[in-house]
C-alpha cells in the first residue's frame, strides 16, 4: 500500500551520492520533537488525548485503557506480565513510546518497587473524550439550522477541487487559478518545491514528486505539519492550532459547526484551512463553517492503506496488465500527469488514458527521484476494484512489479566510493596488519590478498597517515613530523636509517641531495 | 476509540424479540457537542439509551421464559455477511461477536446454537462471550469452534474491568497479551431421551439421534430398526475372515 | 457427479441460443438495470435449484478411483489434466469432510493396467489433503484398468455393515480400459451389493462408464431403499478431567501403525470410553475395540439435512417493510423481490435468503420467535 515516507526515512544509503528523501512524520515522531511544556498544554484538552491515544501503537493502547481508571500506580513488573514472552522486545519499545510521550511516567509505590502511572491532565482529559463531562470544544455552540446546508457530495468535491489545484500548481500544469503566495511559502518552506536559478519561479523538487505519489491522507497531514512549522512565525500560537485542528479532525462530516468564540489567530487558521480545501465556508464572514473529510482523522496516516468502510473511498481507476500496458479510467488532468511521471502515455479518450510502462519512462522517474516503492505504492493505491475483486493477493501483476524493482535495482549496480589505494606492501606481515586495522576501524573498502592491494577510505585514509608518522617518529628517534602533516623529516647523521624509514613508509621519497642542502634536515616525500 | 475504522453496532434480545439497539431504524440523532465527549460516542450513548428505553418499556408481560439468543446471533451474523458484501475489495476486515448474558442454557435451542457457531466458524467470525451468572456449557462450546474467548464473571462490579482487560482486543493482538486461557470443553452428547450426558450411545443412522439405550424404534423418525443380536455377530464373523 | 449430457439431444443439436437479446437497454440506454436482473434471477434460480428435500445417507463410505495413466498428462486442462484434477480433488475432499463430517473416504489409482490402494477408508481428512499432494509425483504411465479399481475398491466396501452407503466416485482420463475379464459382471456385482458409481469423465463420453452409472444408481444420492436403518454404536469421549491431577502421559494410538510418525507422547487426547485407548483426532474409528467415536459437533453439523430452515416465498416488493429482517438492510429500488418466510412472516433480502439457505440453515426470523424456535418439535 503507499508508503508513508516511514520507510524511506530510514533508507540506509551508503552510496556516496546520498539522496534525500521525503521524511513524513507520524504523529509520534512529531510529538517528540516538541518541548514537553507544549506537550502537557496540549494535553489539556480531550480531542489531542485521544488523537494521540489512537495513534499508539497496538499493545500501548491496551495498556493505557487498562490503567485508565486505576488511580495508584501499577508495578512495572505487573505490567511487563501483561504481554506475551515471545513479545517482550515490543513491550520495551512500546513503554519507551509512552514514556517519550510523556503520557505516563515512572513512580514509585509503597514498598519501593518501581511503577507507572498515567499522566494526570493526560488521564483526565482521555477520560473527558471518553465520558463527557468537561468544557465543550470550542467550535461547537448550537447553531440554528443552515438553510443552505451543503450535503456530502457538495463538501467533497469543494475539498477535492482545492486540494488538487495545490497539487496541480506543484506539477505545473496551469489551468486553475493559481494558490495564494502563502500557500507558495509553505511548499517552498516543506522542500516539495523550491525557486528556479533562472528565473526565480518555483519548480519542484525530488521530493515534490515523492509527495505527489502519497495517498491523500498523507498529503495533507504531511502539509499540515509543515504549515505548523511556520505558525509560530505568523503571530499564531501553536498550541491553539494544534487542538482546533484535532477537534476538527474528530467531528461528523457533514455537520456545521459556528465560528463563536474563535480568537483572531483561529479564525486566520480557518482561512487557511479553507484555502486547502480542509473546510468549507460559504463566506469569509459567515458565521458557520463544514469541515471536510480531509480534515476528518487526519492523523491516520499510519493504517496501512485502505481508508474507509463506506462506498465513499476514492475510486481506484488503475488496470496494469501483464504486458505493461495501463489503463487509467479518469479524466483528471492531474491525474494523468501524475501517470505521466512514470508511463510513456500513448493515447487518451474522454474517459481514459492508456500508458505503457517501459525502461525508459520508469528510469527518468528513479532519475526525477520517485523510488520504485512509490511508483507501486502508487498504483496499488489508485487499482480498479475489478483488479481487486478477483485475486486479494496478487492485484498487481507481480512481473510488472518485479521488472520495476529491477530496473531500479540496476542503477545501483555500481557504488560509487571515494578512497585510497595502498598497493606494493614489502611484506604480507604489513598488509595483514594494516587490513585488520582497517578491518577494525571500519574504513576497509575493498582487499585483495593475492595481489596485496587495499583500498581504505578518505577517513581512514588520514587516520593511517597521523598513525604512520607516530610509529615512525617512535622507531627512528630522529625522524619528526614538521610543516605538512604528512611530511616526515630527518637529520643528517642517521641518513642510512633514514633511507630504511622512508624505504619502509614511504612509497615515494626523494633525497635531496645531501651536498646541496647543508641544513640539518631532510625532507622526505608526501605518503 | 481504537481505531477510526472500527465500526460498531449493538442488538439486545430477551424472550419475545431481538432487535438492533445501534444502528437503530430510522435517521441518526442530531448530535450537538456539549461536554467534551466525542462526537460519534455521544451518538452511541444516546442512541442507544434511546431504543433500550422503548424495548424496556414496551415489554410488559411477566412470564418468564428463555432468551432466544442462538436466533439474535443469526441476525448478527446476517448483518456481518452483508457488510462483507458491500466493502471494497480488497480490504480486510476482522469480524467478532460479544454476547454478554445472564441468562441460562437450554438444549432446545441446541441446533440453533449448532448452526450459528459452524457458520461462524466458516465465515471467520470470532463469537466470544461473557457470562454475567450461570455456567453456559452451550456458549462454551461455540467460543471453541469459532476460537473465542469465554468468561464467567465472579463479580458483577468488575464487569468493565473484565471488558476492558479481555474482551478489548481484536483478534490478531491477542496473542501478544496474556489472557485466560482456553479451558477444555466437553462435548459429550446427551441423549434425546433423558437429557444426560452420556459416554457411549446409539445413534440413528437416518436422523442421527442419540440413544443411551437400545430401542427397537427410532422416537424421531419411526424408522424401525432390525434386532440387534444378528446383526452384530454377522459383522464380528466378518471381520474374523479378514 | 454422473454424465452430464441429456440423453434427448447433443449439444449441436439445439438451436442457437441468441443469448445477447436478453439484455435489453432501458429508457436512458443503460444496460446496468437489466444486467442486474439477470444476475438476480440467476442467484435465485441456484437457491430453487437445491430445495431437494430428500433423505439423505448419513455415513457414507466413497472411495475414490483416479486415472493415473498417461491419458492424464494432457495438457487441455491446464498445467495437465492430473494437476487440475487433484487440486478439485482438495476442494472436493474438504466439502465432503465438511458436509459429512461422520463419513469415510478412500483413495485408489488406476496406472499401468493395474489398481493400487492408496489410502485406506479412514475420516481424518487432513491426511487425504496430504496423499492428494503427494499424488502430483505418481508417474503417469500405462493405460488404466477399470475392472481393476473398481474390484478392489468393492473389496474392501463389500465389508461395510449396510447401513453404511457404499459410494464409488470414478474419475476417468483416458478413453480405454483394459481389464483381465469381462467387466459387465464386475458391474452387475455392484449392482448386487447395493455400491452406486459415478463417473467423472475428463474426455469424450465412454459406453462402458456410462452403464455403470446407470445400472448402479442416478444421482443425487437419496437413502436408497436398500440402505438398512439400524442403530449404530457410536462413543463420546471427553477428557476426563479429574480435578486436582493432571492427565497421564500416554502414547496414542492412531500413528501406532504408522511408518511416518511414531505413536506421539502426549497428555491430551480422547478416550474411548469402551477401552481407554487414545486417539489425538475424531473422528476415528478404534483401532481396539471397533467403537466408531465422535463429538457431538460432528454429528450436529448433518443435522441441517435433516431439519433444513424454512423455505422463502418470492413476492413483489411493495413497501410490507422498510428493511430486512436479518440484515437490517433498507429496501430500496433494486429490490424488485422480497422473500417471506412461511413459518414467523418476517421479510427477507435476495443475499439474506441465499446466506439463509446456503450457510446458516437457520432462519432467524424463526429462531428469535418464541412459538418457532424449536426445531426439534416440527416433525420429519
């Protein structure tokens, strides 16, 4: 199913040419990253408590709602007895999860041992989101009725409409109206796009293109934190934004809500929101507003894939066949360019467009930066249900996928590595020596022992000169280290054993002519 | 609360009827937010305040007899089938049933209760249960087949407690907690004459009803059977030419 | 499971069949509403098809007879015609275990002009699921021999005591046989002790199988009159838990015999009530004292034969209710029927009377009604 970006952020890269790709947070990550003074404000009102409570992980929420209504503290051994031995590394990564969150907190009870307990303001509000009973969210006063209330369909073709014309502006196809500078800001800001040296106009980047293959949820949440990061600079108070966008994430879609009560800063972030498409307004002024369902469980990045129950999902209008050929059953200009990036398009109807993916166009895809996971992801998100209806699963014709694979496995056919060759040991002694040092501090590229030649990289490289030079001053008292540090020098009178060093460190040296030079010293050559 | 996906729904059942408390029939309620409770809880909660009230009140007659639970299951059971049929495809969804009960067994419902489980059992659909009062030996064998859990609650004021602590968890994050474990069920059959259970029976071959002793007519089906005596020397002598 | 040709005509021989003139382009010129009626007349044609109210043998002894000559490895069946045939073979086996939990399957292969027994009449299906993926390496060779399978087949079903319904079920690739004597008195020996045959032929129609399906029976299986009823001795073991101590460890002795596990040391298992020998699985029959065991859900799982659920009535809808009974599904335009059920008058959906009828056997209009709910009183 599309990748969230989870994965890619923790691509290990050892090529030289590092790439950099899209990081999207989830909701954990980002929380993390804040001061805890955020976090404890931010706790204070339900909707954030139960963002956070659903985006723990599987055994953590169970934990949670198991100590939610005890009142002492719970013995740490008691609640490591709770999960299953063969899953104790999860249990350990799931208590560091809720520690660094700080939803509970270690402390100790009567008789020493140590023990958990929940976050008070954490534990109160959670039970507030659960019972009732506390403040209402502030956007929720009673509203008379709108007698022009807009139904589901309206809302989500207003979201689609806005959310696609951010997307569209990004891919550079300009037929709708432009976004505000604002909206410009944030995706320059988020590295999707960045300006031109020519002419100063946007033009997106790599990871623009692996934001553009994302599923819709992960777009928006990817975009609203990046929005998030810029708040502060507008005069906007985080936290603020942070509840009124989880109240809006947990209401029913299809409802009004009133804009009483709203502080300025609130009501600027509304207007954004409306621009993106994540509520409807009727006016700027109007005293009601709609959320939309981009803006409804927002922080749902994490499921993997499929969205919701109702016949409401987006229509998958992909069909691959094992020719690779592709059939796309839209009329979207978007989507066709979003297909372009990666298929040869060759025809196009009213209702669809037929591609073909080749080495060609997949390869000017992984050289744009798109990842062969994201071209799946991709497809797998947007299939036919026709495609899924017959066999769960292999959907896609997995010759299709593997040649993907492969052809992007085939530009990391050669790795690019930046290093020095030592070659012409005097003794396999030596070479072995120096390998296992290599071998120890990690710098040992490649070795070959037939032919005694090593290559070691630029770090180790410089650590074996700095290491050379000591051994060498050691040995042969009268040689030392002066103006550049990979210059060894020597006296005069032990010219024969200074002959044997160079000989034996060296692998170029010259001598100076003694005669010429009457000064005390030698200078050996560079090694 | 678990998961956004989730979706809910509840059904009560005493002795005349069984009926869906939530969804209930009819257009959902005009929710407001008032205090801090989420939204589509709210909904919940009300509803179904709402549709006990009326079964309660409507239901006036004092006779008591059993609760027909096997049949509110079926209608369950009905219900998962047609979410099956209309989700996208490709999505999976992991069903299961809560039946919390106070009533008591009965072998007149039994093959109500034997359809239903092997149902579930086909459709993977997980039938747990949770026993306010009496042993249900019935239930206990249903959780079985269909790899449920069974509880029997010894103290009513823990009831959320065991809710929480082992009936939250779906299916698949079960095996990572520690819960009850499986006791061994007994499935002895009992005989359609006296209703005991019984080790070793006779069994119709036409309508497979269990006897705990020799009878030259079937009760159910009025077949007639031939006398037993040659019949069973017939099939020791051949099993000895063998 | 016989010959499925009509004996009136060839299939060449009908007329053209104009099938496309059925869909029919409503007034907008879409074809989705006929298309749909189609499929829905279809689903209940199925549902009607199946109302057999019959008695049905309960224990039934079907052993399997199998072509491996080398007429099988043809590959008109995709990857050939013995792949294809085990992996339906799988499938049919684990119906026929579901369906029948307390019957009996064996396994024979026809090769080389002789027969060869590969597994005994025995219940625990998962190990014919097994044999039958073992079979994918028989060598195909020879040709088949039908006296040959179906003689050793009546061997071992001639022991049967007859309340048993002795079934053989021929699965025939090759279009010859080639038998030691003359097969008709093979086929009037099974006919003599009661063994109904089908055959399932892969390739054209042969003369000599479609007699034997013939005079040995017609399909679907009824209770033949022959089938004696009589009371079978059957065991229920249970665990026998005595409280406070725990079970002894004892070998059991299903795998005593067998050459690739040994007899396993466990302390679970049952007991046969007559003489406490174990058994890891039911249903098995008993290796000591001949007691056939089982557990009562096995018995339980025929009994939706016997009392089948109620059948539904079609009607026009015309708003009797707003949703179904079962599903709670609101009616809407595309339900042009609605189902009524006889016995408690609740109103049904198509998919809830085909979920009905095919899977839950029980109806739950009737099953939540006081005055219905117990099957047992309504007479066979």
């Amino acid at each position: 199913m599309a990748d969230n970006g989870i994965g890619t952020s923790h691509q290990a890269n050892t090529a030289l040419i590092q790439a950099s790709n899209l990081e999207c947070k989830n909701l954990y990550d980002y929380l993390r990253t804040r001061p805890s003074t955020l976090l404890d404000r931010l706790y204070n009102h339900p909707a954030i408590c139960l963002a956070v409570y659903r985006e723990l992980p599987e055994i953590a929420r169970q934990y949670v709602i198991r100590i939610l209504f005890v009142e002492q503290p719970v013995p740490q051994a008691v609640v490591a007895s709770w999960c299953h031995q063969s899953y104790s590394k999860e249990h350990t990564h799931v208590c560091q999860v809720l520690s660094d969150l700080f939803v509970w907190h270690e402390a100790p009870i009567p008789g020493g041992l140590p023990g958990w307990i929940l976050n008070s303001t954490f534990k109160r509000n959670l039970k507030t989101a659960l019972l009732g009973g506390g403040k209402p969210w502030s956007m929720s006063s009673a509203l008379e009725a709108d007698n022009k209330a807009r139904d589901v369909s309206f809302l989500d073709g207003y979201s689609a409409e806005r959310w696609e014309c951010v997307l569209h502006y990004m891919v550079g196809s300009q037929q709708q109206e432009g976004i505000s500078a604002d909206a410009v800001r944030i995706l320059l800001h988020a590295g999707l796009m960045k300006r031109d040296e020519d002419d100063g106009s946007p033009v997106i980047t790599r990871q623009g293109f692996q934001f553009l293959l994302l599923d819709r949820q992960a777009q928006v949440w990817h975009f609203l934190l990046q929005y998030l990061d810029t708040v502060e600079q507008r005069g906007l108070d985080l936290g603020e934004c942070l509840t009124f966008l989880f109240q809006l994430s947990f209401s029913t879609l299809g409802k009004d809500y009133s804009t009483e009560g709203m502080s300025q800063g609130l009501l600027i972030f509304l207007q954004h929101l409306r621009e993106f498409g994540l509520v409807y307004q009727r006016k700027r002024k109007a005293g009601r507003f709609y959320p939309t369902r981009l803006a409804l469980n927002i922080t749902c990045s994490q499921n993997k894939g499929v969205p919701v129950l109702e016949e409401d999902a987006p229509k998958g209008y992909i069909i691959v066949e094992t020719n690779y050929r592709v059939y796309a059953y839209t009329d979207s200009n978007l989507q066709v360019a979003l297909l372009g990036l990666f298929t040869e398009l060759l025809y196009r109807f009213p209702n669809v467009v037929v591609g073909i993916i080749t080495r060609e166009s997949v390869r000017q895809a992984l050289r744009g930066g798109i990842t062969s996971e994201q071209i799946i992801g991709y497809l797998k998100q947007h299939i036919h249900s026709q495609m899924l209806s017959g066999d769960n699963k292999n959907a896609l014709p997995p010759t299709v996928l593997d040649q993907i694979k492969l052809w992007e496995l085939e530009r990391n056919r050669l790795i690019y590595s930046e290093g020095v060759l030592y070659s012409q040991f005097l003794s396999q002694a030596d070479f072995n020596a120096l390998k296992q040092y290599a071998q120890q501090t990690g710098c040992l590229i490649w070795s070959n022992k037939e032919k005694r030649t090593m290559v070691v990289n630029k770090t180790g490289h410089d650590d074996r000169k700095k290491l050379e030079i000591e051994e060498c001053v050691k040995i042969y008292p009268n040689i030392y280290n002066r103006n550049l540090p990979n210059e060894i020098w020597c006296d005069d009178a032990d010219h024969e054993h200074c002959i044997e060093a160079f000989q034996r460190f060296c692998p170029r040296h010259f001598i100076i002519d003694m005669m010429f030079v009457k000064s005390t010293t030698w200078p050996v050559c560079q090694f | 609360m678990q998961k956004a996906q989730n979706k809910l729904a509840i059904m009560a059942c005493h002795s005349k009827i069984s009926k869906f408390v939530y969804p209930g029939p009819g257009k959902p309620l005009d929710i407001r937010q008032v205090d801090g409770q989420y939204e589509v809880f709210t909904l919940v909660e009300k509803t179904v305040k709402q549709n006990l009230m009326k079964i309660l009140t409507t239901e006036t007659s004092t006779v008591y007899t059993e609760s027909l639970l096997a049949g509110t299951i079926a209608m369950a059971l009905c219900y998962i089938a047609r979410i099956l049929r209309t989700k996208t495809p490709g999505l999976k969804i992991n069903s299961r049933i809560l039946t919390v009960t106070g009533s008591g067994d009965s072998a007149s419902q039994y093959m109500n209760y034997m359809n239903v489980f092997f149902t579930a059992q086909k459709q993977n659909v997980v039938i747990d249960v949770c026993a306010l009062d009496q042993h249900l030996s019935l239930l206990q064998q249903g959780c079985d087949i269909t790899n449920g859990l069974y509880l029997r609650i010894p103290q009513i004021q823990g009831l959320l407690q065991y809710l929480l602590w082992v009936f939250l968890p779906e299916p698949p994050v079960r095996q990572k907690l520690v819960l009850p474990p499986p006791v061994k069920v007994d499935y002895r059959a009992a005989c359609f004459c006296h209703r005991e259970l019984i080790d070793v029976g006779y069994v119709c071959s036409v309508c497979l009803s269990i006897f705990c002793k020799f009878s030259p007519i079937c009760t159910t089906c009025h077949t007639v059977f031939k006398i037993p005596g040659p019949l069973t020397v017939k099939s020791k002598k051949k099993k000895i030419k063998l | 499971m016989a010959d499925d040709e009509d004996p009136k005509e060839y299939r060449w021989e009908t007329g053209y069949e104009k099938t496309w003139e059925a869909i029919k382009e409503d007034d907008d010129g879409f074809l989705e509403a006929s298309v749909a009626e189609i499929i829905q007349r279809a689903k209940r044609k199925r549902q009607q098809n199946k109302q057999v109210n019959s008695k049905l043998g309960m224990m039934r002894h079907l052993y399997v007879v199998l072509d491996c000559s080398d007429a099988m490895s043809a590959q008109d069946l995709k990857p050939t015609r013995l792949l294809c045939t085990l992996k339906i073979l799988e499938n049919f086996i684990e119906e026929f275990f579901d369906q029948n939990p307390i019957s009996q399957m064996g396994i024979i292969i026809m090769h080389n002009k002789r027969a060869e027994r590969i597994c005994d009449l025995g219940g625990n299906f998962r190990k014919y699921i097994k044999t039958v993926n073992g079979l994918t390496k028989t060598a195909l060779i020879g040709e088949p021999s039908l006296q040959n399978g179906l003689e050793l087949a009546l061997k071992s079903l001639k022991l049967l005591p007859s309340h048993a319904s002795r079934e053989i079920l021929v699965i025939m690739g090759s279009l010859t046989t080639c038998d030691p004597s003359d097969i008709n008195k093979t086929i009037s020996m099974l006919k003599h002790e009661g063994v109904r045959c089908s055959v399932v032929g892969l390739a054209a129609e042969v003369h000599v199988c479609r007699q034997l399906a013939n005079e040995t029976g017609v399909d679907p299986p009824p209770a033949a009159v022959c089938l004696e009823s009589s009371l079978i001795k059957m065991g229920f073991p249970h665990q026998m838990i005595v409280e406070g101590t725990e079970e002894p460890l004892t070998m059991c002795m299903c795998h005593v015999d067998s050459t690739e596990e040994g007899s396993k040391l466990t302390t679970g298992g049952y007991y046969c009530p007559q003489c406490y020998s174990k058994y890891c699985e039911l249903p098995v029959e008993c290796r000591s004292c001949g007691l056939t065991l089982v557990s009562a859900p096995h018995l339980a799982r025929s009994y939706h034969h016997l009392f089948p659920a109620a059948s539904y009535r079609e009607i026009e809808f015309d708003n009797q209710s707003l949703n179904c009974f079962a599903c709670q599904k609101i009616f809407s335009e595309a339900d042009k029927q609605v189902y009524l059920c006889s016995n408690c008058q609740q109103y049904f959906c198509l998919d809830c009377d085909i979920f009905v009828h095919d899977i839950l056997h029980t109806c739950p209009g009737c099953a939540t009604n006081p005055t219905t709910f117990q099957m047992f009183q309504s007479q066979m």
